[in-house]
C-alpha cells in the first residue's frame, strides 16, 4: 500500500476522486430534497427524476465503452468533469433568479448523469495502467476507501446545509468540486500511451468484443446476473428512500445526513480490510457472503415502518443498521468484482467491459423506477419496500449456484481472460 502513495500521480488521482465524490457526497440529496422541499414533488415526480438519472447508461453505455477504448481515458474523465460542473452549475443559477423547476432538475440529472458514466468508465479503464496490474487490487481498495471516507462526512454536511442554506445552492458545492477534480487530473504526468489503432474501426463488432468477453466468463457472467438483480430490486427502492425518510419516518436532512454517514463508516471499515480480508476468506465465498448481509441490512428499510411505533427513534436505529449492513458488505464486494473484472478483461478491453457492467447495472433502473412509482402509487411505498427486499433476495443464490462459489483462492483474480477473438 505504501508503494501505491510514493506515486505522485496515484496520490493526483485519488485527490481528483475525492474532491469530487466529497462534493457529490455533500449535495447528493440535495437534488430530491429541492425536488421535494422547494419544488413539492411527489412519488411519481422522484420517479421521474430516478429514471433520468438512469436513461444516459441505456442509451449511451456501450457507445461509450467503445468510444472510450478508442482514445486517451484521462482527457476524457477531464471533459466529463468540466461538464459535470457547467450542468450543476445551472441549478443554483435558475434558483437564483426564481426559475427553477423540475423539468431542469431533470435534464440536469439527465446530462450530469451522462458525464459520470463516461468518466467512471474511463477511470476503471485507466486505473491498470498506472499503477500496474500487481497494484490493482490495493489501488481499489484505497478508491473505495476514499469514496467511504467522503460517505462520512459529506451526507450529515449535505443535510446541514440543505438546512442552511437550500439545496439549490448546496448543489453548487457538488458543482466546483467537479472543476477542482480537472485540475488535479491535469496534474497527472504519466504519458497514456495511445490506443492501438483499428485499420477499419467497427462499432457494432467492438460492442458485440465487450459483451463476448464478460459473457464467455464463468465467473464474471455470474457476477452479472447478481449485479442485474441487485440493481432492478434496488432500483425499486432507491427512489423512495428519501420520501419514506422524511414524511413516513420523519426524520429531518440532517439526521438522513447522519443515518447515510453510519453507511460511510461501514463502507471505509469494509474497504479497508478487503486486501486482508480475502487472504483469510475465500474471494467466491466471500462475494456470497456479502450479497446475503446486504440482503438483511435492507430488510431493515421496511421494517423501520413498523418498528416506528414502538419508539421515536427506532426508524432512525433501523435505518442506521440497513445502512451498517448493506454498506459495509458493498465496500467488500465492490472492490472484489471490479478487481477481478480488471484482471480477467484484456486492456484493450476494459473500457467495454466496465461499459457493459454499468448497462448491466443501471439498464433496468428507469423501469424500476417507473414499476415502483406506479406501484407506490396503488399500494403504498412500504409494500413496494417488501417487494424490493423479496427480489434482492435472489442475488447470493445466483452467485452460489455458479462457479463464484469455487473461487477460493486470491491467486484466481490473476487469471486473465483468453483474448477475444
């Protein structure tokens, strides 16, 4: 791990990372809590802006991968950010001058959605390259340490300011943090080399080259399916959970704030241990293991509803342990799965594999969330709960009946993937 900070351009990446995901952090809620504090929007309003956040990974995924295996990442992930800030930028602008409304909130979401997909896909791209396949494991380790550290501090600074001073200007905060992430990328001095050019360069075969190498993977096939049916049943959840929160449980932003930054706190401790944790538990085992806790942390989510009646704050308690739970199990097996992706993908392949697994993830979030504001809508947002938690359940039984729960052993992320042909 030490070897990894001795390396100026690492540390300007992670700096780049964390600015932005601090940022983020900071005004993640704060889109949906303008949406429903200044604005009065309701179930199908969220609904509506879920489902623009998700639309640019349908769309655009796979164009992008290819695109970006074309080209130099690191440009790339600056444009994205520079876009992210011009976008966000606009929010506190029309607040200012009394125009504000939920249409621009969601084409905001729509277009900053759009940037974070490309630059995610170029950062996971880019990452084998500058620290060396040896360090791939411990690099995202430290990335998803990062993100878990900004988890903590940045939702109970959101919800604080949200109650300050608005949400419109706090997406400002998210807004330069975006500008000061270009700049420390533009820091980085290490020479990208440039993507072996294609004598007659085929979109539709090179899509077709990102989807072949995931799908002939019998371990990285799997993982897909689980990655599907997490984010579908998630995805019927996620765009309730503020709602539910502040009218059902009625808690204020800052103490959402708070029950997020408990997550932040399981994310970094989970984070933090995977380099030992997967010397000592097995990698197949311990990506079962993951999903199953996850799967209980969200049970809590609706039970917070029922457990509201026996005391003032045990919606709060229950909120804080799906948070505890879910979070701490997604900080391992985030950083297993995108390791082990990266290592079984050939280089020139992985802005298309990490194109194809977002699609996998987020490809079905708009019409969850359409499901789930429709069904909400009929019967209630804490039955849809219950059927969200039902489904999430299926997530560690694909994983077990399938060669994941084979792999024991960490020398297996090193098998690199047969070349595409």
């Amino acid at each position: 791990m030490r070897a990894l900070w001795r390396q100026a351009d690492f540390k300007a990446l992670i700096a780049a990372l964390g600015v932005s995901q601090m940022g983020a952090k900071v005004a993640r809620e704060a889109l949906p809590l303008t949406a429903v504090l200044v604005l009065g929007a309701g179930p199908l309003a969220m609904s509506g802006l879920t489902i623009a956040a998700t639309l640019p990974t349908l769309l655009m995924a796979l164009h992008a991968g290819a695109f970006l295996d074309r080209i130099r990442r690191r440009p790339g992930m600056i444009i994205a950010d520079l876009l992210r800030f011009l976008f966000l930028l606009s929010v506190p602008i029309a607040y200012l001058l009394d125009a504000l409304s939920i249409t621009q909130l969601v084409v905001v979401a729509f277009f900053v959605s759009a940037a974070t997909l490309a630059f995610d896909i170029a950062d996971q791209a880019y990452l084998p390259g500058l620290v060396g396949r040896p360090q791939i494991l411990k690099a995202n380790a430290v990335k998803e340490t990062t993100d878990a550290t900004t988890e903590i501090v940045g939702p109970p600074l959101g919800g604080l300011l949200v109650q300050t001073i608005g949400g419109p200007l706090t997406i400002l905060i998210d807004s330069v943090s975006y500008l000061v992430s270009a700049i420390c990328l533009g820091r980085i001095r290490a020479v990208e080399p440039v993507p072996t050019a294609r004598r007659q360069p085929n979109l539709t075969r090179e899509i077709k080259d990102g989807l072949r190498v995931l799908w002939h993977d019998s371990i990285l096939r799997p993982l897909l399916y689980a990655r599907f049916i997490r984010a579908f049943f998630g995805g019927l959840l996620g765009p309730f959970y503020v709602l539910y929160a502040i009218e059902n449980l009625g808690l204020t932003p800052f103490q959402l704030g708070l029950v997020v930054a408990v997550g932040g706190v399981a994310s970094l401790i989970g984070a933090m241990a995977v380099p030992r944790l997967v010397k000592r538990l097995p990698p197949g085992p311990g990506l079962i293991a993951a999903y199953t806790v996850k799967v209980a942390g969200y049970l809590c989510v609706p039970l917070a509803g029922h457990a509201l009646g026996l005391a003032p704050w045990a919606g709060m308690a229950l909120l804080m342990a799906h948070q505890l739970l879910a979070d701490g199990s997604t900080g391992f097996f985030m950083v297993v799965e995108r390791t082990l992706r990266q290592h079984r993908v050939p280089a020139e392949l992985l802005a298309r594999a990490g194109a194809t697994t977002r699609l996998v993830n987020d490809a079905s979030l708009p019409f969850a969330a359409l499901l789930g504001g429709l069904l909400a809508e009929q019967i209630g947002v804490h039955a849809v709960m219950w059927i969200a938690v039902a489904g999430y359940a299926f997530a560690p039984i694909v994983a077990f009946c399938s060669d994941v729960r084979h792999l024991r052993h960490i020398e297996d992320l090193d098998i690199a993937a047969a070349r595409v042909t």
